[in-house]
C-alpha cells in the first residue's frame, strides 16, 4: 500500500468526490481505510452509500448474472472488501471463523479459528459482527466477545481479547453484535458493563487506551459525526442516544430513547444538515439537531415519529428523506420519512423484514425471506424494477456492492452476483 503513494492519492480523491455526490454527507475517512473499497460495517461512511455507476436498468427473470456460489455457513456478519479479497465470519461446529476469500472465485485464501463459547441466542448462533479493515488488518469480535486483530494478508493473529474474561463485560442476550469503529490509531468498541461501556485499545497492539461508562444491552454500531468541527462519536445504547468524544471516552451529551427491553440496534444516520437521524423499536424514530455553542454541544429534539420503526434493519438517507424497512412483529412496510421534519411520505407492502443498501440512483432490497430487489424511490412513491428470491430464509445479512459487484449471503451459502449493464 505505502509503495504507490501517487496511485493512492488519486484513489482517495476519487472516493472522495463520488461520496460527495452520493451521500452528501461529511467525509471522516482515514488515509488507510480509503484504501479498503468497503472497509467495515455500512461501507466507507457506515452510511450504507456504495459509490458505484453503470447498473443495470432491469435484471432477467432468474436474476442477475451469478459469478459464483459456494458453501459457508452460519452467521449474520456482513462483508467487507479490500484489494481482492472478501472477509467475513461464521459458525463452524463448535468454532468461530474469520475467512478471507478470492474476489473473483470465492475461493478460501486463509482462516483464523477460535472456540465459538457456549452462548446460544434467539437469533442465532452467530457470528453478527462485521469485521472492519485498517491498514493491514482485519478486526473482528466474535458472539461471546472475543476480539481479534488479524492480518489481513495472511490470517496470522496480532492479538486478542476476551472481553468478559478480561474486562468482565456483560454478555448480550442477543451476542455481540456491534462493528469496531478504527480512529486515529484506535479501535472503539461498545465493550458493556461496569465502567467498559465504551473502551478504546490501540489498533497495533491492543492495549487498552480508555474505558468509560456503564452502557448495557449494546447492539448499535458508532460512527463518526464532525459537530461544528468538532469530531464525536455518536452512539445509541439500551435506553438512549449519546454523543461521546473520540479520543477520551467523555460523555458529551444525551438524549432519551428508550424501547421495551431496552434494546435499540440499527446504526444512526448522520446527515450534512447536522441532523443525526435514529430509530428503533417501538419508540419509532427520532432527528436530533446538533451544534455547538460556548464550546459544549446543544442538543434539540427536531422531531419524533413512532410510525417509522426499524427494530434491526439499515436505513439509507438519500437527500432529504431517509427509506427503510419499518414494522415489528407484524407486516412490514417500505418506508420514507422525511428526515427533516419527521413526516412519512409513502409506505408500500410487499417484502418481509429487509435490509437496504442506496447505489447509482436505486435501492437495493434484501429481505429476510432470501429476496432480493432494485427500485428507485422518491416522493412520488416506490418502484420496483427487478425482483428475484436468490437466498434461504433468514437472509439478515445486509448486501455489500463493490464495483458492481454484489456479494450476499445466507446461513448456508455465500454468492457474488454482477450488476452491471
């Protein structure tokens, strides 16, 4: 990576500018993970934008063109893609994998395996974490809490931790479930329990950096947001929302969201209005306008909506709506909201739970019933153009699009499919 200095540069600019376009949002990226094409959890923004042209308009009755399919196993975790390989996680008897995989033939290049532990969930037996890319490393954790550092070139371990083992962590009903974020030489975690919240450990050698808080019933990913030129993490946690500063840990403000059980699980939005947009559960969904006045961050309400609710999919913001899957344990209903004022705008039936993904114009659909569809969607409503069931039910694995590449995955199989024209 660091022999192609100049080659590299026009790479970073390049995504630069397209997310810019696409998403409309801030750019937070660091210089290595520009150099991953979908480098953790919700792609290079953690805003589930793929900076992507050239689909196809329609796919053929039997769906898009398929490259290749094989066998892997259980497990939610999404995919990540750097420089020819996929990484991923899954079950395999009583051991957790992280797997590298050839792009092009999903053929396995290297494994890292480990004892799974004894904790079983509704859901699954997991793994649901998303690995994240930094450098020359892939960081993982695994349903009971293990994290791993591994190189991503050959699959050797750099270093661990068991999280309950060593810092006593509070296990989750569901598993751990949350994607490590890299910052500034860091990798922030949602650790859960007694004054291990959140911690920090350095990304070369694990070492502990920082730990603060008491959260629990942690599920929600973090992500970055720039208030006022002030960098934070924004984080929902089992009965509220929270703004936390990066380098320390500290607690800079708050806001109530609470759902029955106390688990809020979808990553909020962060938009280029300062608007950070967050749902979950029954309470629905909420927009909380930032800024940052005397030096300390304001915090107002803007909105509150409890007909969007998104219990565990992903949202995508695209302008000034944002689209998801909202319902519960009934029906559930392609939704837009406006995420300025909190109004919806259209709601259509016709898939189970999905998770979205925004690319070229379109939204890709994925619900849990294994089907996969594209439409454009705007004011006017929601049209679907291709619509095809390729995997097995529970297909909760959010799709990852890179250079027109779609790769999926079920709790048996693993699929990369071409979406170009």
């Amino acid at each position: 990576m660091t022999q192609r200095p100049i080659r590299r540069s026009h790479w970073l600019c390049r995504v630069t500018l397209t997310l810019l376009i696409v998403g409309g949002a801030p750019i937070y990226i660091t210089d290595a993970t520009a150099l991953a094409q979908w480098p953790q959890w919700g792609g290079l923004q953690r805003d589930f934008h793929a900076p992507v042209k050239g689909l196809a308009e329609k796919w053929p009755e039997a769906g898009p063109k398929r490259i290749w399919q094989r066998s892997l196993g259980e497990g939610f975790s999404a995919i990540v893609v750097d420089a020819g390989r996929l990484f991923t996680m899954y079950r395999k008897g009583g051991d957790e994998v992280v797997v590298a995989l050839k792009a092009e033939s999903g053929a396995t290049e290297w494994e890292h395996k480990y004892p799974a532990g004894k904790q079983a969930t509704p859901a699954g037996k997991g793994p649901h974490s998303t690995p994240t890319i930094e450098g020359n490393i892939v960081y993982t954790l695994g349903l009971s809490g293990m994290l791993c550092a591994v190189d991503k070139n050959s699959g050797q371990l750099a270093w661990s931790h068991d999280l309950v083992k060593e810092y006593n962590a509070k296990p989750q009903q569901h598993g751990f479930s949350v994607s490590p974020l890299a910052y500034k030489g860091s990798l922030i975690l949602p650790v859960g329990g007694a004054d291990y919240g959140v911690a920090a450990f350095g990304l070369t050698d694990g070492k502990l950096l920082w730990h603060m808080h008491d959260f629990v019933n942690l599920y929600s990913s973090p992500i970055l947001i720039d208030v006022d030129g002030d960098e934070q993490l924004a984080l929902v946690v089992g009965d509220r929302v929270v703004g936390l500063d990066p380098r320390t840990g500290d607690l800079l403000w708050s806001e109530p969201m609470e759902n029955e059980g106390k688990m809020n699980i979808s990553t909020p939005l962060w938009g280029p209005d300062k608007l950070l947009f967050v749902t979950a559960g029954q309470v629905g969904s909420m927009g909380l306008k930032l800024s940052k006045t005397d030096g300390k961050t304001k915090v107002e309400k803007a909105w509150a909506n409890d007909k969007f609710q998104v219990s565990q999919g992903t949202v995508v913001r695209i302008g000034d709506y944002c689209y998801g899957s909202s319902g519960l344990m009934g029906p559930h209903f392609v939704t837009a909201i406006n995420a300025k004022t909190g109004d919806l705008a259209w709601q259509e039936r016709g898939f189970a739970k999905a998770n979205v993904l925004h690319a070229d114009g379109r939204i890709l659909l994925l619900d849990e019933e294994g089907v996969l569809a594209m439409a454009t969607a705007g004011l006017e409503g929601w049209k679907v153009q291709s619509k095809v069931k390729l995997l097995k039910p529970k297909a909760y694995t959010v799709p990852t699009l890179v250079d027109k590449t779609l790769y999926l995955r079920d709790q048996k199989d693993i699929l990369a499919l071409d979406l170009g024209k």
